[in-house]
C-alpha cells in the first residue's frame, strides 16, 4: 500500500479539484446561468456572480451563505436574487456577521441560543434595524468616523465596518427595482406613460403646501416617478450598471435608463426583461423567471457578445476555485513532510513532493487565468502579490527538495503557500481582487518587470526567513538537527539570500526609472521606495556579515529570520502608514496581525542566540561549527 500511496494521495486530491469544475444543476430556477449576465461596476464588466461573490463576502466574509433555518446552503448568486427581487424574504436571513460582544449588546441582539438557532455572530437585516437601533447606529458611526484611524479600538472598528455593510446591502436592495415595488414590468408600462406629466407635477409640488400636496402623494404615477427619482439619488453610485447598451446609449443603472426616456418612446428591452424576471423570481416561479432570463440573454448576445463570453469565463473561474483548493493541498504537503522527519518514510517524502506539485500547477493555473481576464501581468494588487509571493516560494522550495531532499524544501514552501494563500483570502474581503488600475499603475511593461521582479525578490527573502525557521525549530526543540542537517539548511539559507538580494536589487532599480518616468524622479524617500531598498540592504548585510566572517551557521539564520520582518514591513506595513505614493493596499485591521508576526520573530531571534549548551541538538554533542566563507581557521566567529 506505501508503494501506492504517493500517487493515490495526489490522485484524490486532483479528483475533488477537477469536480469542482462542473457547473451545478440547477433544480428550479437557473442562478448558474443568472450569474452568467455581464454588469459594469466600478469601471469593470463582470458577472453578477463576481458582484455577487464580492458584495456577500464583504458583509458575511464567506462566499456561501447557510441558512441555519431552512439548513441549507445558499450561493451568493441565488443571496443576491433573492436580495434584489425579494427583499422581505432577504431581510430575515442573518448575513451580517458581528463580532464584537459591546456592538452586540448595544444593538440588544440576541446572544448565543442553539434552541432558537441563534448562533452569538449573525444577525439580519431586520433584528440589526429593529427598534431605535438606526440612531444608535448614526451616532457611533458619527462618533467612531470622527476619530483617527490610529485611535479607534476595535468597538470603532466594527461599528464602521457593519456601517459600511448596511451601506452596501441597503444598494444592493436597489440594484435591480425601487424598494417596496411588486409587479415592476406592468408599472414600468405605467411609468413610461406617466414620467412627464410625474415629472412636471414633482415640481409643481413644491410650491404647494403639504395639504394640497396629500391627493398628489398619493397618486401611483406620481409615487412611481418618485420612486426612480430616489433610486437615481445619494445611493446610485453604489448600484451596478445591470442594463447594457441599447439605443446608441451606453451601460446605465436601472433608473437613469428609465429617467431618459420620453413620452411615447418605447421601453428599453433590458429593463422589461430584468423586470420580468424580478416579478416572476417573487412569485417563486421558475418557469417564468428561466423565460425572461433566456429573453434577456439573447439580447445580451445579440448587443454585447464580448463581455457575455467574458463573463462566462471568469464565472468558470469563480467555480474553479483554484487558489482555496491550492491551500487546502498545501497544507496536505506540509503535514506530509512534516511527518517524514518523524518517521524518515520515503513514500510520505514523495507524498508531500507530488501533491505541491499538483498545487502548484492548480495556483500557477489561477494566476494564469486571472492574467488572461484582466490582460494584464501576474501582479497588479496587493491582493495578487500574495498570490505571486507564495508561488514563487513554492518554485524555490520544490528546487531546494530537488537539490536536497530531505523534505526541508517541501516543508517551508508548503507553508509559505498555505500562509500567503491565507493572507490573500482576507485581503479579498475588502472587495473586488480585479478592480481598475489606478491610472499610474496603467502600465503593463512595467507591471511585468519591476513588480515581478521585486515581487520574488520579497518571495525569497521569505524562503530564507522561513528556513532559517526550521534550523532554529529543530535545533533548540528537537534533537534532529544533526551536523549534515545543519549544513544544509545554512547552505540553503545562503543560496536563497543571494537569489533574494538580486532580484531585490534589479527590482528596485527597475522602480526608480519607472518612477522617473512616472513623476519625474528617480527617487523621492516614499516609505515604500525606502521598504524596497531596507530589503536589499539587509539582504546584502547577510551576505557581507557571512563573507567577512561576522558570523557562521547561527548568526546566518538569525539575520535571516530578522529579514522577514523587513520584508513584511515593505510588503504591508508602509502601507498601514497611508501616507505616500504606494499607499495602493491600506487595511485598518491589519496592524495587530503584522505586530504579533513581528513578536513572534523577534522571539525566536531571542531563541537563536542562547547558547548552543541550551539547544537540544547541540547538548552533549562536541561539533567544530563550520568555517565561514572566506575566512580561514582561527578567524573571529559570532
């Protein structure tokens, strides 16, 4: 059975991935295909799944919603459907996730009760809302708004941050018809008829008094004027533009599609088709909901060809999946190699070596299709360069077991991946991962060469780091670390380093003659330009300190491990400041995160310098360290 074990293992992993790949039956109503539909939000064309996806995991964190009522799973597709055509049935679904016990005793929501299905962190729309808990709210946002960012405590936080998903899930209800509207496609009949004569009385109301105005308020061509003139309001530049060209117009929201049509001028076919579809989605029925959707679709094809098969494939991708799936069978790696040094089994070595190679080729496949998508190089975000950093550490670490192996390389760019791969998952909670470029950033030479190039340059200085890891891991904790153990994880540590200072270097220099061209100068002291620098710099201390002969094996690992905090500090912390011209991937909630990762590797610099007497591969052994390079014996040692 251990002879098949490291092809059985992979086998089941690339089975669940490959599965994955098949679209969903839908039973009832098509919400694949409804996910297909192209919108334009935020000067990009995408499905509604991408908009569906991105708006439910910024309220909910998640990209599926499980109802504990009904007990079953919702897609973020079906959510939004149901968010914009049902809304009453919506508002009852707890989506909106709140951690904080102050927040939730303000707001007197109901605590943690498995008999009523309350599970403590999810509350609706409805139970959020109920009460006076609307001023509450407008108070403390006031209140948490008012303050410095560096002085709101984690209450602050989360009052913002559930602001900003009421904000969100109260557009979304509009996305698509005005609030409190049933029956939309007959009234939109109505509106079309009505909206001059509405229009006109709408203003003619405002030189009357409230009394003569009562009979007017109530008349229903004039209450549906209203209702889009509000839509069209402080909210519209929430809403997505749903409907696609038509006329010689150009992509526009719901109601300003509607407010441009005249007395007698026909119906646009795309809102009567998303009316349609609302009306019957409310009705619950299906046969009429897929009717209108295959109506709708037609047009779409027949008017926008190009973004409806772009949107099929980037709906493609949303199913793929590719970079969860990749963490999940990294961190199958890491257990797996972990496990040989326990037992020194060679079926787990090549275990663990197949399935990063599988993940691998399903991450590198993710970073390709995003690349094909968006037309632009692997890194154009914070969020892709998390994505970027872990690949190209799972490459160095797949050479090291290569050159090695001894499951040393397998172990840290397993967890490398894991951990970057985690990483990018929360940055993709702050919204869309494929948002507009900013226009300075608009530039794909550059985007493929500096970025790149600086981006593996901060890849490998995190191998080094992370090796560096295990030396002082194995080495104070365990009696694994033997002499030829040593030896080679400083050798690997002395190679990364060299990798990681020349593309450092290049991609720095690559950066100040883009900003050259970019704002005129080579260099201008920007905390991010001093991050990149502080790397090549360190990175070349390491080398010097180890040729001069400063220091040997553990003084190596030591600086080594100091350099992830460099790198973090470049890769996230300037950012944290806000302030400059790379400020490009600012989050609030991030602080506490890089400080604690900061600690724990001052920590174990502190436990790479006891003395060795106090290491448990060390104790009771008598071992010449190995010379430094370039220097000679008796030399001065660290």
């Amino acid at each position: 059975m251990k002879r098949y074990l490291p092809l059985l293992i992979p086998a089941l992993f690339a089975a669940w991935f490959l599965s994955d790949l098949v679209p969903p039956t839908d039973r009832e109503f098509a919400y694949t295909r409804f996910g297909n539909l192209p919108i334009l939000f935020k000067g990009r064309h995408q499905p509604i799944d991408s908009f569906a996806r991105n708006s439910l995991v910024q309220i909910f964190e998640r990209y599926s919603f499980y109802d504990r009522t009904e007990k079953r799973s919702l897609s973020a597709t079906e959510w939004l459907a149901e968010v914009m055509f049902r809304p009453d049935a919506a508002r009852e679904r707890s989506v909106f996730r709140i951690d904080h016990p102050d927040l939730i005793s303000l707001l007197r929501l109901p605590l943690k009760d498995a008999t009523k299905g309350e599970d403590g962190q999810h509350y609706s729309f409805t139970q959020i809302l109920a009460g006076t808990n609307v001023s509450i709210l407008q108070e403390q946002s006031r209140l948490a708004g008012a303050k410095a960012d560096a002085q709101r405590d984690a209450f602050d936080q989360g009052i913002l941050r559930l602001g900003n998903a009421l904000m969100l899930y109260n557009a979304l209800l509009n996305t698509a018809r005005p609030s409190g509207v049933s029956q939309l496609a007959a009234e939109l009949v109505a509106f079309q008829q009505a909206i001059p004569r509405g229009t006109n009385a709408l203003e003619a109301a405002r030189a009357r008094s409230s009394a003569e105005n009562a009979d007017l308020q109530n008349d229903p061509l004039v209450r549906s004027t209203a209702r889009f003139l509000y839509q069209r309001g402080d909210r519209a530049d929430k809403l997505p533009l749903i409907l696609p060209p038509e006329g010689g117009a150009d992509w526009a929201r719901f109601p300003e599609r509607l407010l441009e049509l005249t007395g007698g001028s026909p119906l646009p076919v795309a809102a009567l088709s998303w009316a349609k579809m609302g009306d019957a989605f409310e009705a619950r029925d299906a046969g009429a909901f897929n009717a209108a959707l295959t109506e709708y679709e037609r047009f779409c094809i027949a008017t926008v060809p190009a973004d409806m098969t772009k949107t099929g494939r980037e709906t493609f991708f949303n199913r793929m999946a590719p970079f969860y799936h990749a963490l999940v069978i990294y961190i199958a790696a890491f257990l797996c190699a972990i496990a040989f040094w326990f037992t020194f089994s060679e079926p787990l070595r090549l275990t663990s070596s197949w399935l990063m190679m599988l993940a691998l080729i399903i991450h590198m496949e993710g970073l390709v299709f995003r690349m094909w998508l968006e037309g632009r190089p692997p890194v154009t975000n914070l969020y892709s360069s998390a994505i970027f950093i872990g690949w190209g550490a799972v490459i160095l670490g797949l050479v090291l077991e290569r050159l090695w192996r001894n499951a040393i390389g397998l172990a840290v760019g397993s967890l490398l991946g894991f951990v970057t791969l985690i990483i990018a998952h929360n940055l993709a909670l702050e919204g869309d991962t494929m948002e507009m470029l900013r226009a300075v950033l608009d530039t794909n030479f550059w985007l493929a060469t500096h970025v790149v190039i600086v981006t593996l340059g901060y890849a490998s200085t995190y191998v080094a780091g992370f090796l560096a890891i295990v030396y002082v891991l194995r080495g104070f904790f365990t009696s694994s670390l033997d002499p030829a153990t040593a030896r080679s994880l400083a050798r690997m540590v002395y190679g990364i380093v060299c990798f990681a200072t020349l593309f450092s270097f290049v991609g720095t220099v690559l950066g100040g003659i883009w900003a050259d061209q970019s704002w005129g100068r080579f260099w201008g002291w920007d905390p991010k330009e001093n991050g990149a620098l502080i790397i090549v710099l360190w990175n070349a201390l390491i080398l010097h300190a180890r040729w001069g002969g400063w220091v040997k094996e553990r003084g190596l690992v030591n600086l080594a491990i100091a350099g992830n905090i460099v790198t973090s500090w470049s890769w996230f912390g300037v950012n944290m400041l806000g302030i400059g011209l790379h400020s490009y991937g600012f989050m609030n909630g991030a602080f506490q995160v890089l400080a604690a990762f900061v600690v724990s590797q001052l920590a174990l610099i502190v436990i790479g310098c006891l003395p060795a007497a106090r290491w448990r591969s060390f104790q009771g052994k008598s071992s010449t360290p190995t010379l430094p390079i370039g220097r000679k014996p008796g030399a001065a040692t660290a």
